[in-house]
C-alpha cells in the first residue's frame, strides 16, 4: 500500500467534495425535475420538504462519515511524522554533529622525481600538487654542476642588482 503525503490526501477530499457537490447539483436538479412533473405538483409542500431533509440528511451523513475518515487518515500520519521527527532528532544526537574533513589528501613529501620523459605539455596541478620546492636537474646535468650553476646564478643576479 502506498504511503500518502498530507497534500495528496488534501487533494484527494477536495476531489471528492467536488464529487459530493456535482452529485448534490445532480439531485437538485433531479428534484426540479420531479416538481415540474405534474404528478408531483399535486403534492403538498410539506411532502416535498420531508423528501428534501431526507436528501440532505442523507448528504451530510455521508459527507460526516467521509471527513471523519480523512480526519482520522490525517491524525495517523501527524504522529507518524512526530515520531519519525524524535527519531530523527535522537539520531543526530547519537552521531553528534558532522564535521568535513578539512585536509582529506595526505601530504606526500618526494625527495627524488625522475622523468623518462617529458612532455611538452604537462600541468602538475592536475596531479593534485599543491607546492613544490627544491630544484628541478633537467638533462644529463652531473650534481657537481650544479653547484657551479649556482654560484654564476648568485653572481649575475649581483651584478643586476
């Protein structure tokens, strides 16, 4: 059996008291049919008006009975969403409050990358490198070198200063 929300049900009583009131248009109208018959016009309007409180006694009866039930439909699920409600409130209260992580990547620290190759193009960002730092020997570039390419690094950024 499907579960309904309160508006379905809402809409569900509007359609039937649109139901109950073209039903109710009907039987007037039927009525007015039967008063301008001439067989019916002999009788007495205190006959008519019995005929008419049967009708509308019948009428409110069943629309009593119809709102009760819809009533009672809405009440069921009122204290289904309250304790669906304290439940929910319960459980949050159990897992406490939730926190994101605020650095879920790991730091990873590299002391040696060495390429095969190299392309041209190339975004490291996208490897999820975030910083990097130290030097970069590109080539065949022996270590002692390097040293070198420091010290005419130093001199020629003296020399623009």
């Amino acid at each position: 059996m499907k579960k309904k929300t309160h508006l379905q049900l809402i809409e569900e009583m509007k359609e039937h008291l649109l139901t109950l009131e073209k039903q109710q248009n009907k039987q007037k109208v039927h009525i007015d049919t039967i008063l301008q018959n001439e067989k019916f016009n002999q009788m007495s309007n205190r006959q008519l008006k019995e005929i008419e409180k049967k009708i509308v006694k019948y009428l409110d009866n069943y629309l009593k009975e119809t709102f009760e039930a819809f009533e009672e439909e809405m009440n069921k699920m009122r204290s289904r969403i309250q304790r669906l409600e304290k439940e929910l409130a319960q459980e949050k209260e159990r897992k406490g409050p939730v926190s994101p992580n605020k650095d879920p990547s790991p730091r990873i620290f590299v002391d040696n990358l060495t390429l095969d190759k190299l392309i041209t193009i190339n975004n490291i960002a996208q490897l999820g490198v975030k910083d990097l730092s130290g030097k970069l020997n590109i080539g065949t570039a022996p270590l002692e070198s390097s040293a070198g390419f420091e010290k005419e690094q130093s001199e020629e950024t003296d020399k623009n200063e």
